[in-house]
C-alpha cells in the first residue's frame, strides 16, 4: 500500500510522517483491496485539518476533519474512513 503524505502551509516532521504511517496501515485490515492513500495536512489560523483519501479496488473513500491538534484530528480522520469502509462493505 502507497502513502502520500502532503502538507500545505506546513512543513511535516518525520515524526509526525512516521506516526500517520503506523496510524493508516492499519486501515487495511478493514479493506484488503485499498492501494494507495493520500493523506493532506494544511493549517490554518489556529485550525489544523487533515484530509485523507483511500483508493480501492471498488470505491475511494474521502474524509476531512479538523482540530488544534494534528494527532486528534487524524484519528477523527480515520474512524471516519472506518466508518464509510465498513458501510460499503454492508452494501455488497
């Protein structure tokens, strides 16, 4: 699985690059058929937000969140992105 990270207005720490990594690859236990990621982080003010793109064989999955912390706010990203795998897999 690819992981793209961006940052807009921000330059990413290795650490926090290191943290999303650990943080997303454990999205695809719920969906073995994702390929990439993308993963954009962007502050703004004092409002950090994380946007975070999955690519799958049958569907993409795209979520925003935001927040003062980046931590917080990738992991509001991802149980978002939970959420929308484990509905589209309810439907098929």
């Amino acid at each position: 699985m690819e992981i793209s990270i961006t940052g807009r207005n921000i330059t990413v720490s290795d650490e926090l690059k290191k943290f999303i990594e650990d943080k997303i690859s454990k999205i695809a236990r719920f969906d073995n058929e994702i390929h990439s990621i993308d993963v954009i982080l962007s502050k703004e003010s004092r409002a950090e937000k994380v946007e975070i793109i999955a690519h799958s064989k049958n569907n993409s999955y795209i979520t925003k969140s935001h927040s003062s912390v980046f931590e917080k706010t990738i992991f509001r990203a991802l149980d978002n992105i939970k959420t929308q795998i484990l509905k589209s897999k309810k439907k098929y």
